[in-house]
C-alpha cells in the first residue's frame, strides 16, 4: 500500500502547548500508596516517595500532572492531608468504596512534583463542598503569609507559597455517579461564583471548568452550553474525559475511536465559538482534555470486586496491562491531540502509576514501562513545537465510527528551535506493508533522517515485571532520502517516529 504525505513550511495549525503531555495521580487503587510514595521501599527518599518512580516520570518530561482527583476530589476534605501525619484522619473515600489515610496530601504532592520534574495542577471539591473551601485553599497554596491559611501553611513547614496557576472547578459534574452531582445551570452557577472568588485573590490563575464525562452522556452537548454561558468570561479551560475500550476485540473498530474523539474536540470547540460570539466576547476558551487513556482491560471485573469489599487501603485497582494494540492506540489518541492543539492546549493521560498506567511498580519490588508508556515518551519528548497541517493520500475504511478512516494516522510538527522535523505514524491495516512517501516543503534542506519503530507480531503482547522490554522502540536504517522526499516502508500494525534533521 503506498501513501503519500506532503508538509509545507506555510501550513501550519498552532504552537503547541507543551502540558498537552500532562499527566494524572488520583487517590485511587495504588496510584499513590506504593505507586509513588512506598517509604519501606528501597528506593525511597526521606520524604517516603519512590525514587525509581521519580526517575520513569522524569524521563517521560511530563510537564504538568492533575490532582488530587478524579472523582475522589468530590467528597475530599484537603484539610486531612496537611499538619503533622500523626493526627491526619483516615476518611472513608466514597467514589472508589476504599479507605483513606491521608498520609499524601498537598505537601507531599507538592514535594513529589518538584523532584519528579512536573507543575501541579489542582483540583478544588465543588461536589460535597463549595466556594469557601475553594478559596481557602487556593489561599493556603498561593498566599506568601501573614493570612490564616497562609500562616498554617507556615507551620506545617513550608514557607514559601507554591504558586500553583492551573486550577479545576471540580470533576465530571454532570455525572450521575459524583458526589455531590449538579445539573448544568446548578454547578455553572457554582463555578462562575467560585472562579470569581478565585480571581479576586489572583486573576492570572488559570481556571478549568467541567465539561462532559464523555461524549455518550444524554447531557452532551448541551451541557457545555449551559455552563460556558453561566461561566465563559471567568474561565480559561473547560475539561473533557475520554476512554478507550475494544471488549468486542475487533481492532480495526478499536483504531478507528479516535475518529469519535476528534468529532468530540469540533464539536465542544463549536459551542466555545457559538457561547463566545453570543456574548459578544474576547476570551478564548480553549480545552483542557484532563483525562484520557485505554480502559477496559479490568474496569467490568473491578467494579464488581469494589461492590464487595470493605473499605480496604490502596486495594489492587483496575491495574490494566496493557499490549501492544494499545501502543498504537495511544499514538493515534496523542496524534489527534497534535492535529487539535489548536484548540486542546492541555491534555492529561489517565493515570501515571499503577492505575490504568504507563508505568507500573510492584509493593517493594521493581518498576517498569508498560507497553503504552512508549508512544507517550516519543510524543512528549519531540512533539513540541508548532503542529503541522499535512496533506495525506492514502487508502481509507469504513468503519462504525466513521466512514472514511484513513490507514495512515499521523501527525507532525516542526521544532524550528531544534531544527527538526517529527512525524508520528501508525499503520492502521493489520495485513500490508505501507510505502511512505514524506515530501518536506519550504524548510531548507534536510541533513538527515532517522526511524524509530514499535513493532510486535503479538497483538496481545504485554510488558511484564519479568519481561519489561518486550514491548520496547528500536532505531532501523530503512528511511532513505531522496532529494526533499523521505521513503520508508512500515510493517502491518506498527507505530512509527520518523525525525528529520534540517
């Protein structure tokens, strides 16, 4: 199968945001406790957090990561997880029927994030909460001294302020399942008059207001509607969540739902331009995509175990293990965040340890990449810059999702500080080689070119504690130029990063 891609130096879709390869912990499973805070473990830093975590995270350069939640957030008081850990309370958390005894809190959060490379984006309790703990929290993080919350923060021993700028109005609102759960017009009014409060203390912070769970709720789009009017000039972000499931194990079907997620992106970005034109406004509100990832692999045997348990302490939670289907799932996911990045300026992969995860530890034990952990490290690593509009000639399928889905899913961007071209490839067919003709345009003259393939002949095939590299990219010498073109061939089902040197 032949296909022909042409990128040209004058056609470009944005400047890319480089939290567009944030990341996630939520108090959920073991994404936290013996996830990245183990202090038993032998890699443990004083501060009890895992240092061969910290060095995964860091080498995955994610800039941003979302706490402390996730549908725990709803029914979290951050009050138990700050002073000395001795008195912290340990709750019972209501979203995941698990025990919680807030020995992480913000502190903790905050010192893991700095040694892990990362800001941190907050989120504030607007289910069982309100304004007042918004702001008083935002005031404990933020506020030099000389304040109540300040000072407390003062004497639980930190004295600088952490500055924290990116903050979320609370989670999946519109969703039955939240604590706390509100109609539209209901939470719009919550969090316009709690981005208000928050804007009055600080009106360079940037606000994130709730969108739909997915784009399957009865709400959506509607949903969006409502709250962008109730909200649209206090916020800058509104969120959206999206999984990706292939229980029908029809893996063309399954590389086709990002068709869904890009109709998902124009859709909200419509009603952002419909809300702003109708209010006649200048801000630009643009899209924080604060939960993504591949979920399936254990949600439907986990929720039933959660139902039966009894309030356990960091439990084995939907611990996916993930193969190499999902690698190229993930890249053709993190390609449409790419090609979006005009309107998706902050992106969130679901979550970063143990739970639906890139990287995956054992109590005690050894840390390792999932198979997914790859494409994520390519992308966010040499996936900055300005994105690309290309023009793709390639043969396409039909599927259930859409009707005209292209076997070649790709993505590029130039790094013109760098003086590099990357490209992002997925062969979507599961039988033929693909020819890849990559014309460059307009950039000056191409000094070299290098290929970095992901390829297993296993679907199914996972990385494992005893096998980590199964599933692993490996450099090949097959790219070839040929003036300003670059021709290789990629094998059936494969993901591929081409990276050219101007």
């Amino acid at each position: 199968m032949d296909a022909r891609v042409t990128a040209h130096a004058r056609y470009s879709i944005g400047e890319i945001d480089k939290r567009l390869y944030g990341s996630f912990l939520e108090h959920l499973g073991r994404a936290v406790y013996t996830g990245i805070y183990e202090p038993e473990h032998p890699t443990a830093l004083p501060n009890g957090m895992r240092r061969d975590v910290i060095d995964l995270v860091r080498e995955l350069d994610t800039p941003v990561c979302r706490y402390p939640g996730g549908n725990f957030v709803s029914a979290y008081n951050w009050e138990d997880g700050i002073g000395p850990k001795g008195n912290r309370p340990t709750r019972l958390d209501l979203a995941w029927r698990t025990s919680e005894s807030n020995q992480v809190g913000v502190h903790e959060f905050a010192e893991w994030a700095d040694a892990a490379g990362t800001d941190m984006m907050l989120a504030v309790n607007l289910g069982s909460r309100g304004l007042d703990e918004a702001r008083n929290f935002v005031e404990y993080v933020n506020h030099p001294g000389g304040s109540q919350w300040s000072d407390l923060r003062r004497k639980n021993g930190r004295a600088d302020p952490w500055d924290v700028k990116l903050w979320c109005l609370g989670n999946e609102m519109d969703g039955p399942w939240q604590v706390g759960h509100k109609s539209a017009h209901e939470y719009g009014h919550l969090a316009n008059e709690t981005a208000k409060a928050l804007r009055a203390f600080d009106d360079k912070l940037e606000l994130v207001v709730c969108g739909s769970s997915h784009s399957e709720m009865a709400t959506y789009p509607q949903w969006e509607a409502t709250v962008l009017e109730e909200t649209y000039d206090q916020v800058d972000y509104i969120s959206l969540h999206m999984y990706f499931e292939n229980y029908e194990k029809n893996t063309a079907e399954y590389l086709a739902l990002p068709e869904k997620l890009d109709r998902y992106i124009g859709t909200v970005g419509g009603v952002i331009d419909f809300v702003k034109s109708k209010k006649r406004s200048k801000r630009d509100v643009k899209i924080s995509f604060d939960e993504w990832n591949v979920w399936y692999h254990e949600r439907k045997s986990d929720a039933k175990r959660m139902k039966e348990w009894d309030w356990p302490h960091a439990p084995v939670l939907l611990e996916d293990i993930y193969n190499f289907e999902d690698v190229l799932q993930v890249g053709c996911i993190l390609n449409t965040f790419i090609r979006r990045s005009d309107r998706v300026r902050i992106a969130c992969i679901a979550q970063l340890v143990n739970v639906i995860a890139p990287i995956m530890t054992e109590p005690g034990g050894a840390a390792w990449r999932q198979t997914i952990y790859h494409p994520f490290h390519l992308a966010s690593r040499h996936g900055r810059g300005t994105a690309l509009q290309l023009d793709v000639d390639c043969k396409s399928y039909t599927s259930g999702v859409a009707d005209d889905v292209s076997y070649l899913d790709i993505a590029g961007t130039h790094d013109a500080d760098a003086g590099t071209l990357t490209f992002f490839a997925i062969n979507r067919h599961g039988q033929e080689h693909m020819d890849i003709a990559l014309a460059v345009e307009r950039f000056g003259s191409v000094k070299s070119v290098e290929h970095t393939l992901i390829k297993h002949d296993d679907l199914e095939a996972r990385n494992t504690k005893e096998n980590p590299d199964n599933v692993k990219p490996h450099q090949t010498n097959d790219a070839t130029l040929e003036g300003n073109t670059v021709r290789l061939s990629v094998p059936p089902y494969s993901y591929s990063m081409i990276r050219i040197t101007l």
